[in-house]
C-alpha cells in the first residue's frame, strides 16, 4: 500500500515538472516572437528614415555654389547664383514688348544671374544639355528665355565657365512669397532649387 502511495506521489512530481517546462518553452516561444516583431519594427523605421532623408533636399540660397551631375546625361557641373531681380527693363536687348507681354499688363522678367561651370570631362552644351526651371512652391512655372544668355548656345569644355542672365517672364510673381531656381527637375537625387524671395531682395 505505501508502495502504491509513493508511486502516486512520484508521479504528481513528474507531471508538476513537465508543466512547468511546457509553460517556459511557451514563453521562451512568445519572447522570441516579441524579439522578431521589435527586429521588424526597427527595420521599418530605419527604411522610413531613409526614405525622409532622402526626400529631404538641399535648398541653396542667393550667393551660394551647387555641385550638380546631369540626370539625363551623366556629366557634373557647377551652378552659383550670383544674385536675381524683378525688373521691366530690357534684358540683354530683349524686351517684354518682343515677347508679347508689356509693363503696363503687370509684366516682369525675373532675372537670376548665375555662373556654370563645366566640372566634367567633356564638352558639353549648356542650352542644349541644361535645363533651368522655374518653379513655385510645388509646380514648374516656365523655362528661362533662350533669347537672353547666349553664351550657353556655345560648347562649354571642362573647367571653363560662363556668366549670363536666366530671364523668366510673367506677370504675378507677386503671388508668390518665395520662387525657386531648378535644375534636374523631379529627378530623384539630382534635383538642385535655388531659393528667390518675392520681392527679391
């Protein structure tokens, strides 16, 4: 009888211990889960991260200098932007009259000034191979007038640089606080914007 005692108390024994080791490898199991998913959390946000960064554009000022390579093309250049302007005066030679337009209408050009340098190995033609945009806070306004600015119809070798006036016209730059001077437009990484304050200053 007490044989038969023990035996029964031995195998509580047993069954308490294997529950218990079933109750640890299940929460061994949940920690494991719960690592995974904080693992896949980190990664989501570091993706997020980086695509924020790389959203994340430089905007560059009146006076400053912008290393840039050709979306299109694959070569790099240089613009700065010396300085811009609204005016009604003729820009070199052309005026708002021999585009159709007039100060009397509300007619401006915006004229930005800037220097391109070829930092490239080849020779390449700025009016040609460039593309200079004018662009409010989210949309393309319009291109530079190819009457202005000549210099750019000329091959450019590497390390030479021109100086010119881009000139856009239009006749509610008033409406904007802010106009903004783009190369390699809505490419991904290459999208370069000056800033131009309206008025400009």
């Amino acid at each position: 009888m007490k044989k038969i005692f023990f035996m029964f108390i031995f195998a509580i024994i047993l069954s308490g211990c294997g529950n218990s080791n079933a109750e640890n490898t299940d929460t061994s199991g949940d920690a494991d889960v719960e690592s995974e998913e904080n693992s896949d959390n980190e990664e989501t946000e570091e993706a997020a991260e980086e695509t924020n960064e790389s959203e994340e554009k430089d905007i560059y000022q009146i006076g400053d200098t912008a290393d840039i390579i050709s979306s299109s093309y694959g070569f790099s250049y240089q613009v700065t932007l010396n300085h811009a302007e609204l005016t009604t005066d003729p820009v070199d030679g052309v005026s708002l009259e021999d585009i159709g337009d007039s100060a009397e209408d509300g007619g401006e050009f915006l004229v930005a000034n800037v220097t391109i340098k070829n930092t490239g190995d080849s020779p390449i033609t700025p009016i040609e191979q460039l593309s200079a945009q004018l662009y409010d806070e989210e949309y393309p306004r319009f291109f530079s007038l190819d009457e202005t600015f000549t210099e750019r119809n000329d091959e450019l070798a590497p390390g030479e640089e021109i100086t010119g006036n881009l000139a856009y016209a239009h006749n509610s730059y008033e409406d904007n606080d802010v106009m903004y001077l783009t190369f390699e437009a809505e490419a991904i990484e290459e999208e370069t914007r000056f800033e131009i304050p309206i008025p400009v200053e």
